[in-house]
C-alpha cells in the first residue's frame, strides 16, 4: 500500500507542474461545464483483437469514471497512436511538446518506453507504460544521486525482467524437483535461453546466467542465444559478448542445444509463431526439443487463440486478484482479461487521480 499511495502521489506532482502550464481561464469547478483532458494513447493497434481489448478497457473505465466523479467534472479524451506503424522518434517529440496532452499512456515495447522518456524527460511530461519491463530503462530514469532524472516522470506498471527471469527459473526447478520423486534420481536441468537482441531481451540475456550461476547443483547453462530479424531495435547501452545471430539461424540453435528446458523472450508474435512451428517440426521428425517456456509476451491472444498454441507454456503479468478487476471484467465480457488490459486501467486511473487532485 505504501508503493502505491507513493507512486499516485509522485504522478500527482508531476500532473500539477502539466496543469499550472495549461489551465484554462476560467475554473470548471465554478461554471460547471465539462473539461476535456487529452491522454495520448501509445498502443499495438495493428491486430483486431488487441484493438478491440484496448478500446473497450478505455470505454470500461470512461463510464466508471463518470459514475465516480462527484466534485470535479472532467473526462479523459484519448488520442490513439498505433505504436506498431507510427515513427516512434517523431511521434515522441510532437507528443512531448504537445501542451494539451496530460499524459503518454500505453508503450508495450521497451525500445519505445525509452525513446518516448528520453522526449518528455526535458518537459517533465508524465509517460506510464503498461507492459514495459526492461532493468535498463529502470536504472536509466530513476531518480538518483547523479542522475539527470530529478524529479519521476515515467512509470512502468509491470514487474521488471528480472524478477520475472527468476519466476521461471523457480517454475522450471519445480517441474525438476517433481520429476525426480517420480524417477527417484537427482540431475542437474540443463537451460539454454533465447532473447531477442533489444532492450527488452537485453535483461534475459544479462541476468538469467548470473541468476543460473547461484544454484550450480540445480541447474546448469547450455546455451544463451541472441536473435535479430529485420525489425529489431538494436539499442543495448552494455557491451554485450553474446553474439547475435539471425532469427533463424538461433531457433534451430536453440532447439538443437541438447538442453531440457528453453526460456523464450521474444520480441513479436511472428518470432513466437515461427518458434513454435520448427519445434513442433523437430517432434514430428522425431528429433528431441526442449519444453519451451515463454515470457509474457507470446501470451497475446492472436496465440492464445490459435491452434499452434496448444500445449505452450509460459508467465504473464496479471491483474491482481485482491482489486476485484478480474471479476468485474469477468462479469462485465464474459471472458478472462489479457495480459496488458489490467495494467491499462490502472494507467488511466492514475491518470484521473492525478487530474482530478491537480484540479
């Protein structure tokens, strides 16, 4: 509780120096008229269904919102910006200039969470990003004793990959432990890692040895493989001696590493898909494959859906199950919500409290 009154109060600040900047010439709470405040939308809007989930998080929480208001009235206006197909670096700069944006919501990809910081760190302009979740981006915008960052402008809603690496780890030494009752021998898991050659697999490909490297008896590193596609974002800010390779090329090093288990931080759902299909090609052959276990990001669900997806494996940042949002959504669509619709609420939540207490 103490994280969180402290991050609502921080974005709260940050909210006010925004408003002292645009207020309007006459108080809404005295005329009574309705105030508009724009939130950018920075989201993946290229797939139907994430679209679809997307907007009706936004329309979920705008009724809420009017149901909930009772001094100030205002709403949330949102400007959409499809972050798979917008020139992030332009698209930062205009956003971050832009006086009527309150604030920059959304950035599922961690090379765009840092372009978009880098833009509104000069202005101060708030930027939550519901899914981001690279160590670099957390130590390059924290505020600390010689850093640039004085005040906090950015938050990241999701876990950082450092402690979701280590939640696989503990997932995979558990299926390990399970077997060896069953066989009644004791062995040593062997691992190998694939990540993609961005900032956001640069934390998989940095940490999951060194976190390996601290239960020898237990497991034992077999491969750490980096991949590349026409698409990646190199944007490593530490030398990193782990070759990249083409995408190709790493899978099938990958499945051919002789390795048990194989952790996946791929960086789109066309990697996933090609990853699955020459894996469920190794079986068919009847070539050894290791169990695969995928980070949040292949849990989308274009692949949750599809039929190369039975039988999959992996960890997904969820909606807290104490907050009550799993079972009014439930209850609201019928179905379970996805990884990134919970994280998206509570950033436009945020978003009111501190729009609401800057008023």
């Amino acid at each position: 509780m103490k994280r969180k009154t402290k991050l609502i109060f921080s974005i709260m600040i940050c909210f006010s120096i925004l408003f002292s900047a645009c207020s309007h010439d006459s108080d809404s709470s005295e005329t009574n008229e309705l105030r508009h405040l724009k939130v950018a939308l920075v989201l993946p809007l290229s797939s139907p269904l994430k679209k679809q989930r997307y907007e009706r998080i936004t329309s979920f929480f705008s009724e809420n919102l009017r149901n909930a208001l009772q001094k100030n009235r205002f709403q949330l206006d949102f400007v959409w910006y499809d972050e798979d197909t917008i020139n992030i670096e332009e698209t930062a700069k205009i956003l971050a200039a832009r006086t009527d944006i309150i604030s920059i919501v959304g950035l599922v990809k961690s090379n765009d969470t840092d372009i978009f910081a880098a833009a509104c760190l000069p202005v101060q302009k708030p930027v939550i990003s519901i899914l981001s979740s690279s160590e670099t981006i957390l130590r390059k915008y924290s505020v600390s004793a010689g850093s640039a960052v004085k005040k906090p402008f950015l938050w990241m809603l999701s876990e950082c990959d450092i402690s979701k690496s280590r939640a696989i780890l503990s997932k995979i030494v558990t299926i390990q432990n399970m077997a060896e009752k069953e066989t009644s021998s004791k062995s040593k898991v062997k691992i190998a890692l694939l990540a993609s050659g961005d900032m956001y697999g640069q934390t998989f490909t940095q940490w999951v040895p060194f976190q390996i490297s601290g239960s020898p008896e237990q497991m034992e590193l077999v491969g750490n493989f980096r991949y590349k596609t026409v698409n990646t974002q190199e944007r490593d800010y530490e030398v990193s001696q782990i070759p990249i390779e083409e995408r190709d090329s790493a899978v099938n090093n990958l499945l051919a590493s002789g390795a048990d288990c194989a952790i996946c931080a791929l960086s789109a759902t066309d990697d996933v898909l090609y990853l699955i299909e020459k894996s469920n090609e190794r079986k068919k052959a009847g070539e050894g494959v290791p169990k695969i276990i995928f980070d949040d990001y292949a849990l989308s669900p274009e692949i949750l859906t599809s039929e190369d997806a039975e039988g999959i494996e992996g960890i997904s940042i969820y909606a807290d199950p104490t907050t009550g949002f799993q079972t009014a959504y439930m209850a609201r669509y019928n179905e379970l919500p996805s990884s990134g619709e919970p994280q998206l609420y509570d950033a436009l939540l945020l978003s009111a409290l501190a729009a609401d207490w800057c008023m």
